[in-house]
DNA sequence: CTGAAAGCGCTAACAT
DNA sequence: ATGTTAGCGCTTTCAG
C-alpha cells in the first residue's frame, strides 16, 4: 500500500505538505503542487480513511436512517436516498445506511464510534422516539419532517400545510364552490403523523377563507374504502364538484369510482391531489398535484448537515414551498 | 471520549486485554472479563472506528452499489438494501451506500482508501465495464446478476432459467399443449441483460421438452403493447391455452386485454408469471409466478461476502431454486 | 492468562 | 512556504 510517505519522498517534500496539499489548509507554492500532484497521480495514491479519520476526527461519512414500515411509498424512499448519497459525494462524504429498525442504539453507536460525523433521519414522527437522543448527541443532525416540538432540531420537509392550501385554492379559482379531502387512513391520523394533520389544517383554513363548503374524509387505502367515500360523499354532498386526495394508494381506484358513478373528471369533478408525480401521472385522468421534491429535500438536508458541520448556523425549520403540477383533472366548474 | 486505556486502568489491566476481551481473539479469565465488561458498561466505552480500522485494516463496513435505472425496479432494490443492511449488522458491519453513477471509479475510491472491505454489487449487466476492476481488486466482492463470463467472481441470482422452466412446466402439468412467453421490452433482449435470455431459454428448452408448441414474444412496456401482443397471439394462435410472463409493468393490462376478447382466465387461458409478489397477487384474477427472492439473494449475498473475508472459500455461482406461488390464474385445460 | 510496546497512516500544532 | 514531530485510539506481535 502507497502512503503518504511515499508520496513524500517521491516528491521530494515532507509528509505534512502532502498533506495540507490535500487538504488545501495552507498555501502551496505552485511548482511543489505540481509535483505533489504528479507523484499521487504517478504512484497511485489514496489516503486511508480510518487514518484520516483517527488523526482528523473527522470520517466524511453521514448516516441517513430509512424507515421499513410498510405504507411509506418506497420509491420515495429510494429517490431521497439516491438525492442524498449524491449530493453527499459533491460534499466529499460517503453515506452509510441505517434501517428504522436500529432504532436508537443504531444512532448511539455509530455517532458514539465516529464513524459517522452526521446524521440524516427520515420519516420522523410527532413524537418520535429518537429526538431526545439527537438532540443530546454530539453530532450534527437533520431531520426530514417535523415532529410536534422541533426546538432545538434542525427540520426540513414539504410544506404540507401549504400543499393543501394549494389544492384547494386552484379548485377555489377554478370555480368550485363545495370541495372535500379524501385523506389518508384513519391511523395515520392517530399515530399523529404530523404531515397528514397539517395538510387537513391547510385545506379546512383555506377552503374556508375562500367561503367554500368543504368536509374531510379518512381513507383506508384499500379500493373498496375508496368506493365506499366515493359513493358517501355524493350522496351526502350533491353538491360537490371539487375533490383533493392525500391518500396515493386509493388515488387510481377513486378516479375510477367517480367515473363509474357516473362523474366525468373534470367535467364534473375536478380533483387535485398530494402524491409522487408517477401515480398521478398514470391514472386514466392524468392528476393534478402536488409532489414531495424527494431530490430537493435530499439535496437541501445534505446541504443542512454541511454547514452545521463547518459551524455554520442554520435555519431550525426549513419549509419547501408546494409546486402544483397541472395535468388536466382539475376545470373550470361546469 | 473514554478510551480503551480508560477502560483498562478501571478494570485494572492492561489495554491489550481489554481489546482481546473486546474481540475475543484470544482467552480470557472469567473474572477479568467480567471486570472489564462492568468496566465498559460503567464508561460507556465505544472504540473508536477509524482508530480499530487503522490498526486492524478492517473497517467492518460493506459498500453496496445500486442502479439507479426506471421506475419498476425501486421497491426490489430497496428490499434488496434492507435485506443487506439487516444481514450485515448481524455479522457486526456496516453498510455504505454507493449509486451505480460513481462508477468504477467509486468502487476504486471505497476500496483503496480501505473505507469498506468489501464490496455488494447489484444490477450486473452482461458484458459490464466493472468486472475487470472487481476481478482486479484486492477486496472480495459478490455480484448481484450473472455476467456473461463470471470466471474468477462470486455471483448470487435467482436462477431466472429454471423459474423459466417452471413456469412452463406448471402449464404442462395442467395439461395445456400450445404456450406462449410473453418477455420484456425488445431493448431488454438487445442489452443482453441476461436474465431475460435465460428465461426465455428455460421456458423454451422445457416446452419442447414435454413436446408442447412454443412461442416468445418481446413486448414493450406499455398497456398498448400489451393488447397488440395479446390480439396477435390469439390470432396467430388459435390454440393457444398457456401464457407465462416476463415483463411485470404489462401484467395487468394483459389480463385485462385477454378477459376483454373474451378469454376467461384461468378458465380459457391459464397465466404464470416471473415477476414481485404484489403486481402478481394485485391483479383481477391474482397471478400464480415466481418472485425474486430479495431478502433471501441479499441476506445470503452478504455471507458469501463475510466467508470470503474469512478466507474460506466460496462458490462462484450461487443460484437460487424458484419457488411458484399458486394463486389461481392457471387451471387444468378445459 | 496477561502485559509492554511498537506501530497502523495521517493530521495539525509548533517550528523555522 | 515548508519541515519536524507528537499524537489520534486501537490491535497485535513479542515476552513472560
């Protein structure tokens, strides 16, 4: 193995100007740069890691912890992580990854070891387990999502609130006068999964700051519920015509029932809804809606634990304003 | 940071016992051992992971590196990284996450800087660029996929020729004499993705076998598609009472096309199906087929790679035995 | 069964 | 602008 003694002695330099070369924590002359830079390259070199990491106490490697429970859309999941270990890789660090189920003596073990400098966790809850632990680590952390006290955490997520604000109000300025949320399941309300609340929150307030009529209905994610709201809800509110749905697996099935209920979409009924771009994309009626930014968050809680880690300050809460997609199953009231 | 030396001078020995007791590596007394493990519960004592890789040039971390391609293949992927994820830990590593677009030269830049020991690598394509490198390397690797000349590598896959093979032989067994293959996307075949070769060679190969009449047929990714193929093989086909699919997007929209000329399944045509459970058991007549064993590929991916670092050997070729979910879309002949 | 001590390869004062 | 050197915390001979 080539080390940096090697390189030293190749470029007729000593270890710590090889090192500081690297590193670039201290000026180089041009020409001894040069010849650092011809020997690395000439003998191949590569600084070890864990040495680096004992003499630096620094390892570049951030742990982001992925949730397993089922309900959880995975390919979000995916499209988070891919976001993070690239934009990791801009930042020079690696990522090592954690599943939920390691729950808090995972946390504990590589922050403990070193061998992590930082720590990405997702799918946080509203009160979730894990929070007193991180706020009491010595490492850096982001969370992605906000649990119901954040003091003292850094948070990053979707604007929930304003996604649902943003629903409602294109079907508000589109004309429609009574509206209803087809949310997600029951549970997912009690176990207090804060986005779900917040985007009920954002709906109610602004449908009611645009005069509409406007109701909330929890659905299981099974077609069968589906079919169920659908048939309830145009029998207790004839006079809907504006529908927004936060429940991606029913997303398709509710379509479908409205049609076969005999609504056309959009011609009797527009819908919007809160979902990843796929789904809404591929239903028979393309959807208009609103899609978590999985790069943008992941890219943005990288950027987040970097500068926490330069000593920087950073905002505790950052929002991302929702982006509405326009597909076509939302027009003007008939 | 308590460190061994702590830990030693509390418990009264010296710090190479404490890291013995830690490793096990060589005998300890009953007694000694118990005063150094209070020793470390009272400390709180970690070892540090970048200082035990310096020293022991075991880093106990695994690199895993995944595609990135399309849409289908996430939730697969995903359970593939768990399972990894989980395995590992059981064998006291860690995992680092790689993406395909690091390339070789990621896999160079992990392995040299002795940041991982060895290496997991998914989606491994025919005539892939890594192969010379993992050949190459001096850490031990397993590949996820066959290659077209996997001499001198480990690889672990379902064994796609025989889940071939037993598709067509379930439809044999129940009596149909006239089948047919429907794969995946012509470019699929073109890019010698190998799997999808060796399915359609296990499919033909036992067709011919039990003397039944065979055909394949690419079809791209598309409901389209799907009901062109299957409009031309009922055409083409007259007597044709067996289908077996290899192409997981067009699964439902072929059971559907089929029920819409007035095929009832398994009534008239008898469906098997290589594809992940939850498309198969998601469709109006839920589809009996062959999944890709995920948490079973990654967790014995992950052994293979810790007996390597032990320096046992392994076998080159790892091939899993498909196992046929029966759910009801294949019936005897009528 | 246990200790002493020499590194592992690198970084970062401290010098000059 | 560069060199010298003392560790970083642990493992592992070598010795007993």
């Amino acid at each position: 193995m080539v080390k940096i003694t090697d390189v030293a002695r190749h470029a007729g330099v000593s270890p710590s100007t090889v090192s500081y070369a690297l590193s670039g924590k201290r000026s180089i002359s041009a020409d001894t740069r040069r010849r650092i830079e011809a020997s690395i390259r000439e003998l191949g070199y590569r600084p070890h890691a864990g040495a680096r990491a004992l003499a630096s106490s620094r390892s570049n490697v951030l742990a982001l912890v992925v949730p397993l429970r089922t309900g959880m859309h995975v390919p979000v999941v995916m499209q988070f992580a891919v976001s993070v270990v690239t934009t990791a890789r801009r930042h020079d660090h690696d990522v090592l990854l954690l599943t939920q189920e390691e729950g808090e003596e995972g946390l504990r073990r590589v922050a403990d070891t070193a061998l992590v400098d930082a720590l990405i966790v997702m799918d946080v809850q509203m009160h979730d387990e894990r929070l007193p632990l991180l706020r009491a680590l010595d490492r850096p952390s982001v969370l992605i999502g906000f649990p119901a006290e954040p003091a003292g955490l850094t948070c990053i997520d979707l604007d929930f609130r304003a996604a649902g604000a943003a629903c409602v109000q294109q079907l508000a300025l589109l004309g429609h006068r009574c509206v209803a949320l087809i949310g997600s399941p029951p549970e997912v309300y009690l176990r207090q999964t804060g986005f779900a609340q917040r985007v009920a929150e954002g709906f109610t307030a602004t449908a009611t700051r645009h005069g509409l009529t406007s109701s909330v209905h929890p659905c299981e994610a099974s077609p069968a519920a589906a079919r169920a709201v659908a048939e309830r809800l145009l029998r207790e509110h004839p006079a809907l015509t504006g529908v927004v749905v936060h429940n991606e697996p029913v997303l398709e099935p509710l379509v479908d029932a409205f049609e076969q209920f005999g609504l056309r979409v959009p011609g009797d009924l527009s819908i919007t809804a809160i979902c990843p771009d796929e789904p809404a994309a591929r239903t028979r009626v393309p959807v208009t809606s609103v899609a978590i930014p999985t790069a943008e968050v992941g890219a943005r809680a990288v950027e987040l634990l970097m500068r926490k880690l330069d000593g920087a300050p950073v905002p505790e809460a950052t929002l991302l304003a929702p982006r509405l997609t326009l597909r076509g199953s939302a027009a003007p009231r008939a």
